[in-house]
C-alpha cells in the first residue's frame, strides 16, 4: 500500500524551515507525529494518509528537529 500524498514540501514556521505532507480535499485534519529515532510524518502516518484523504485535507508536518524539518542549535532536546 503506498500514500495518496499530493503535496510534500517546505514552509518557513516561526524561522524553521517546516517539511510538510498533504493529501485530499474536505474539512482539515492534522497528524502529528511521537518522538523518538527514525519518526517523521511518513514513517508514522504512511498508512493512514491515503485512506483520511478520501475524505479529508490531511496535513502531517515532520516536528522541529525530525524527519525533514530543521533544529535550529538553541533547540536542545533532553529528558527534561
């Protein structure tokens, strides 16, 4: 099974250059991702994008600092 994403790219969000996936048509849903190694947008919503975007505008952006979207070095993740 493979997405139905029609749009991937880039948008700047408060200065942080934001990697971003779309699909589909209809009342908004957004999908954001856990933390973790290896998380991003496609790697935890590539199975529910497709099937959501039938009949919704599905938007999954990729958190600061995974998948494709930048850290900046003042953003600093720990335990804490």
């Amino acid at each position: 099974m493979t997405t139905a994403v029609t749009q991937a790219g880039t948008i700047a969000s408060a200065g942080i250059r934001t990697s971003y996936l779309q699909a589909g048509a209809g009342e908004p849903v957004i999908m954001l991702h856990g933390s973790g190694p290896g998380v991003s947008a496609m790697a935890n919503w590539q199975y529910t994008i497709g099937p959501l975007s039938q009949r919704f505008h599905v938007l999954a952006p990729d958190i600061v600092g995974f998948g494709a979207t930048e850290r900046p070095e003042h953003i600093v993740y720990s335990l804490r």
